[in-house]
C-alpha cells in the first residue's frame, strides 16, 4: 500500500489507510508496539479521510495495543474516545476490551476483571 499512494492522488486518505491497515496487522498479531506506531500515524492523518468508523476503530486498537505494550496509561483517552462512539456499539469485543482499560486505569481491577468474563 505505501507503494501504491504516489500513484493514487485521487484518493487524499489513502495514507491514511496504509498505516490503519499497517496498524491492524500488527494488533492482530500482537505486535503491539508496532501496532501503537501505526495507528499514530495514522491517527496523524485523520483529517484526511471522512470514513470516522475506521478512525473510531483506531482509537479502540491502539488502546487495546497500548495497554498490551505496557503503556495502558497512554491508551486511556483513545478507550474513553472509542467508547463514546457508536463504533463501540457494533463491535462489542472491542468495546469490552476497552471498558476494561478505563475500569483498571481508573483503580476498579474487579471492574476491570468483570467486563472481561
């Protein structure tokens, strides 16, 4: 995909979605690090593209992929943003996923375990 957006001028968010696809691979993969990485850049490119649910789903991956990496911290406010989405509503592993970061971030482990099971 990185290859193909100079020839692709036509289409202003295809940055954007090299690196959400770059990102996704590496979350799924639980390259977690790498997945972190992508998804800011991607997230760097937002304005460019109009299609939010994929901006939504990058803000709940690079939670997810944040806690994971060790810097669940950093990864709070993309939780808190995924989940006031109606993203949240239509991929509810996600979205638990993503209750459970902000319920740990917030001292509630018991929550945090109970969202989860």
């Amino acid at each position: 995909l990185f290859e193909l957006e100079p020839t692709s001028p036509g289409f202003p968010d295809f940055a954007f979605f090299a690196h959400y696809n770059d990102g996704l691979v590496h979350h799924v993969g639980r390259r977690d690090a790498e997945a972190v990485a992508a998804l800011d850049r991607a997230l760097a490119l937002e304005a460019t593209t109009q299609e939010r649910y994929f901006v939504d789903m990058a803000h709940g991956m690079r939670a997810v992929s944040a806690y994971r990496a060790g810097v669940g911290d950093r990864g709070g406010a993309d939780a808190r943003r995924f989940l006031a989405t109606g993203t949240a509503e239509i991929n509810p592993a996600l979205a638990l996923m993503n209750q459970a970061i902000v319920a740990e971030l917030a001292g509630d482990a018991p929550g945090a375990i109970a969202r989860l099971w």
